[in-house]
C-alpha cells in the first residue's frame, strides 16, 4: 500500500490563481513531469532552499504573465508557470 503523504496546509490551500488544480478534492497532474515538477518545488521547500511563501509569490506572477491581456487564454498552463516559478527562484537563490 503506497504512504499517503500530507502537504503543509500553506502549500494544500493555496488560493487565487496559484490554487492547485484539484477535480472532486484531488490534484489533477496531466502528465509525469508535472508531478515531478510539484514534488520537487515542494521538497526543496520543506529542506529549507526558499521559503514556501517565496514559491507562491513568483508562481502568481509567472500566472499573471501567462494570462497577459486576456486571462482566458494564458500562453502556457498552469503547471508551465509552476516550472518557470521554481526555475527563477532557484536561479535567485543559486547564484
């Protein structure tokens, strides 16, 4: 039986436009790599490489980039911006 694991309420609840995607209560993960891309922003989270609340902050601006003019038509998907969020903040905090 695979262990549930249960995410820091301030990565669960995350509300606005950097909420999760969740269909009946679960997250919704279209493809391996997303899924991989989650898990790692939070792991690198939870070991002390940035602040959670640094994450969330650079994922509502890369959706709000996406969105540009037209909210209903974002150039990339939600889980595009969640990769280039964790992709600028480990460029801030590595160099």
């Amino acid at each position: 039986m695979k262990e549930e694991r249960i995410a820091k309420s301030e990565i669960a609840e995350m509300n606005g436009s950097a909420a999760l995607p969740r269909k009946s209560g679960e997250m919704v993960f279209h493809d391996a790599w997303e899924r991989k891309s989650f898990t790692l922003a939070v792991s690198l989270s939870e070991q002390g490489l940035f602040e959670w609340h640094e994450f969330q902050s650079e994922l509502i601006s890369a959706i709000k980039d996406a969105e540009g003019e037209d909210p209903d038509h974002p150039s990339r998907g939600y889980f595009e911006s969640w990769q280039v969020s964790l992709e600028s903040l480990l460029e801030k905090k590595l160099d």
